[in-house]
C-alpha cells in the first residue's frame, strides 16, 4: 500500500505509469514465448502397410481405427492434378488424391497492401507451410474411400459464373467389388468462406456397410518472425496459434502446438466445432449442429517435422443395400470477421481471440466498426474510440488530476519530512499518514481512477491487435497501412512530443534523483520501442497522450483558477 502511495506521488501522469505495465505486459508475453516448454518432437515410426491404427490415428467407437494420418498425399503415391475451384473471394486446389482442400487462397487480402496477384494462402501443401482440410470415410466391414484415397473429377477447372450465386464441385469414388459409391461434393457460394461438403454414399452392394466419417485439419505451426526489435513489436507473434474447438457445454477452448501430447482432446461433442487458429485468419470443420461427433487431437511425424491434427468424427452410418446416406459438414478457410461467423456456427465468432478481458474487447470492437461506419476511415475510428472513451473516464481522470494537485501542493512538507527522519522509514510513513488524514487526502485517490482504466486500455489494445478489418488498412498521407510501422517515424516522434510536454507540464518537485533521471529518457525509449510497432497501436497511444495532456492542463487550470477564487 505504501510502494502504490509513493508511486502516485512521485508518478508525472498516468499515461506514463500505464506505458510502464504495458511494457511489463509485453516483457511477460515475450517471456512465456521464449522460456514456455517447446513442442516435444514424435519419433518417427516404422511404415505400416496396412491402414491400421498409427501414430496420430485416434480409435473410431463402433468402427475400425481412423486411417493413417500422412504427411503429404506425394510422398505416399503418386501426385494428381489438382480440381481447381474459383470464386469471387477464394481460389482453392483440391487434390483427387483423398478429394481435400490442399491450397486456398483468400483473393481479398493480398500478403502485401494492394498486391492482390499474391494474395494470403492459408491451406497450402508445401512442406514448410504445411496446412490441408482433409476429409474421408473409414469401414469396420469394407472398403471406404480415406483422405488417401483416388477420386475422379469431371473437369480439373471450375469458376464461379458472373450471375450466379452457388457452384457445385463432385468427385467421385467407386469399388466395383463391393458396389460401394461416394459423391465428395464441395458447394461454393458467392462472397462466401464457408464451403459445404456432402459425402454422398449409395450402396448399390448385396450387404450392409456401415463406417464413420471424419474431417480434420492438419498442419507446420506458421512461421513468425521473432529476430531482433522489429520481431519482439511483430504483432503476430502474440496472437494465439494452434487448435481450437467449441461446445455448447464449454464453450470456447483451445490447445497450443506445444500442448498437443501434454493434453491432447478426446470428446464428444455435439453443436460444436474444430479449428486452427493464427493471426487474422483461420479454417474449422464444422458438424452437424444435432450430431455428436468425437473430438481428437494428435501429432503427426512427417520427417524431421512435425505436423498437428484436430478431427472430429461422425457416429456409425450403417447403409443397407440399394440404400444411400449423406453425411454433411461445413469448411470456414478466411478471416475472422467478426460480425459474421456466428452466422456460420454458434460461438464461431470467438475465434477472434481478446483472451480474459473478452467480454471489453468485443464491445470496443463493435463501437470501432460503427464508427468505421460513420467516418469510412480505421484511422478516424480510433480517434474517435480513444475520444469516446477519455469522455467516458473523464470524470475519473478529474478526481485523479485533483488527487494529483493536492499531492503537490504537499511536497515541501513531504520533503521537510524526509529530511528530518532521514533512513527512518517507519517514522517517516506514520508521519506521511498522519500528514494525510489533517489535510483530508487520499493517497490511492490518483491511482484509482488509472487502475479502473486498465482493463479497458488491454482490452482495446487486443482489439487492434486481433482485428482483421484493420489489417492494411490506409489511414492518411504517408500511413497507408495501420498494421505496419509509420514509413517515417512521424507518429512516434509526436509521442515523443507529447511525453516531454506532459513531464514539464507536471512538476516533479520531491522525485527521487534517479526516477527523475528514468523519466526524462522515457520519451526516447517509446520513441525507439514505437517505430517498430503497428501504426494503428502508435497512432491511439498517441492520440490518448495528447488527450491525456489536454486533459490535464484543463483541469490544472480549473483547479487553479477555483483556489485563486477561494483566496480573493
């Protein structure tokens, strides 16, 4: 209590104290990044023939063992030239080999601002960036088409005509032997992430099948650059990686990479859905709402690699002949926008990850949209949120800034204190206190109102960061993408500004001589840590400081001119 008193007495504003916990929240972060137990590896185990239970198989009830779980479709036969699907929002290969979704590209979100001839590619089959949707069928009594096995498409070319809303992708397995059928049909729709699948399965045999169907996503955790300064600012780098399920029972809940063998899921689930998450964008396989699936998680040894799974799989199909079955599930593969998953899937929205402070964060992110609305422009919203929110807590900041006058006016008094007590602390304190209670001064009445504050400034800090609308979003001028750092450096700079302003604005009088000194550097140091830093996080930290400052020299003066009035 006492370590807070002195703080609030020694602190030049709050501003400064807050830009000290949030780069004690970015030093944690950074901390579990680099000391947090990393992924164990999983040996590599010897081939077997048959598709028999394997490393990352999970036991299907009621059927046989889930199919072998490879690395790539190549590197177990022979490559098959992909089926590729266009529509006005994404491009995706979908390989016969196992009819899955092996290459997605999403053509609104280019990897660079304005580049939409590279746009971001989410699923994609390359070793290194490994990432699939995989899908098939699995028999305790027959043969069943697994995501390895050889389909036929009618064309490798299918496009979205212009008028057009829906396009219709089958693929076909067949076993003569049996009479065993199956359609994989992928139903695209106009402006859409969300592809329906259908697995169409008719029984033209002389004996009952029965099997299961699965879907999982497979994949490399993305690469993140974390070298240096410009890696340690890297906002990907904090925004959540790895699997993630949800279920009306328990809601949203997820497993990092490196959790994958400490505690792997086996659940059944029904209305739920499984998901790999990463910044900005993300794929789920999406059930039946009234079906309940098995959940599972797994690792995959693929060479020196390894690769992580989410499956769900579907209860007992039994099929009697000259019978046919359709199981039927949905693959979202885009970007967590917000405003729309829930549409998809219940609880899907969550995948917009605020972590614990959710329950700040979506509501800031739905004022954030609307005031996109109303100004067209990421840039103004912020401004207009930070505006929205310094009136909101202005009330607050009032009893803090007066709490801050009264403190100052007793420094001479605290300072004759010291000088007559000397090293004796506990003289000293009792002093202080009683200093207090004969003048009527609070000394929490200044650190209040900025801890009250807190949640909201994590909160909206998450929103920026997790946010897909912003991503290269332009604001003005020279900032023409809000998720990069400012091409010139002028935002950080004008923090800077602000920061020296606001220290000469508040006297320091009775600081110790080496706060002091930490103090004057502080700008220096936001100046360095904020040119590496998203221009949309810099741009609302410094719109806020230059509130802040405005806030306080209102107020000082108010205050001044109330005791001038009192004395006449």
């Amino acid at each position: 209590m006492r370590a807070i008193a002195s703080l609030v007495m020694t602190s030049p504003r709050n501003l400064l104290l807050i830009a000290l916990l949030f780069i004690g929240y970015l030093l944690w972060m950074q901390w579990q990044e680099d000391y947090h137990p990393a992924p164990t590896q999983v040996a590599q185990q010897p081939a077997v023939p048959a598709p028999a239970a394997t490393p990352g198989s999970a036991e299907i009830p009621g059927a046989a063992p889930a199919p072998v779980v490879p690395t790539t479709p190549a590197e177990t036969a022979a490559p098959v030239a992909p089926v590729v699907v266009t529509t006005d929002v994404l491009r995706v290969e979908i390989d016969p080999r196992g009819g899955n979704v092996v290459v997605a590209d999403l053509l609104a979100y280019p990897q660079q601002p304005k580049d939409y001839a590279h746009p971001v590619r989410l699923f994609d089959d390359r070793a290194a960036t490994f990432f699939e949707a995989q899908s098939g069928l699995v028999s305790a009594n027959g043969p069943a088409p697994d995501h390895q096995a050889l389909f036929s498409a009618a064309q490798n070319d299918y496009t979205l005509a212009a008028g057009a809303d829906t396009l219709e992708v089958p693929l076909t397995w067949t076993d003569a032997a049996t009479g065993l059928t199956v359609r994989k049909v992928y139903v695209f729709n106009r402006g859409s992430y969300a592809i329906g699948q259908r697995q169409e399965i008719d029984n033209r045999g002389t004996a009952s099948w029965s099997g299961s169907a699965y879907h999982q996503l497979q994949r490399v955790p993305p690469i993140v650059d974390t070298a240096g300064i410009k890696g340690y600012s890297n906002t990907e780098r904090y925004s959540f990686a790895g699997a993630a399920w949800y279920s009306p029972a328990d809601k949203f809940q997820k497993l990092k990479f490196d959790a994958f063998q400490k505690e792997p899921l086996k659940k059944e689930i029904a209305g739920g859905w499984a998901a790999m998450l990463q910044h900005y964008f993300f794929a789920a396989w999406i059930p039946p709402s009234g079906q309940t699936d098995t959940y599972s998680t797994a690792t995959v040894p693929a060479g020196d690699a390894t690769r992580y799974l989410i499956r769900t799989v579907s209860p007992l199909l039994t099929i009697a002949p000259g019978e046919t079955r359709v199981d039927t599930a949905t693959l979202y593969v885009g970007p967590k926008l917000q405003s729309t998953l829930d549409a998809i899937a219940p609880g899907l929205s969550l995948t917009v990850d605020y972590g614990m402070l959710t329950v700040i964060s979506e509501p800031l992110h739905w004022v954030l949209a609307q005031l996109h609305k109303l100004t067209g422009n990421w840039g103004l919203a912020i401004i207009l949120l930070v505006l929205l929110i310094k009136a909101v807590f202005f009330k607050l900041s009032e009893a803090q800034y007066r709490s801050m006058a009264k403190m100052r006016k007793l420094q001479p008094r605290m300072a004759a204190l010291k000088e007559r007590y000397g090293d004796d602390r506990q003289k000293l304190n009792t002093a202080m206190m009683e200093l207090y209670q004969k003048e009527k001064i609070n000394p929490l009445g200044g650190c209040l109102p900025m801890l009250i504050q807190m949640p909201v400034f994590f909160a909206l800090y998450w929103v920026l960061l997790e946010s897909v609308e912003l991503r290269q979003a332009p604001f003005v001028g020279w900032i023409q993408n809000l998720t990069a750092p400012d091409p010139y450096y002028v935002l950080p700079v004008l923090n800077a500004a602000v920061m020296i302003v606001t220290q000469h604005l508040t006297p320091m009088t009775g600081m110790d001589p080496t706060q002091a000194k930490m103090m004057k550097i502080m700008p220096v140091i936001f100046s360095v840590l904020f040119a590496f830093f998203p221009a949309g996080l810099v741009l609302y930290w410094t719109v806020n400081g230059a509130l802040s400052l405005a806030q306080q020299w209102i107020i000082m003066r108010r205050l001044e001119a109330v005791e001038a009035k009192a004395k006449a």
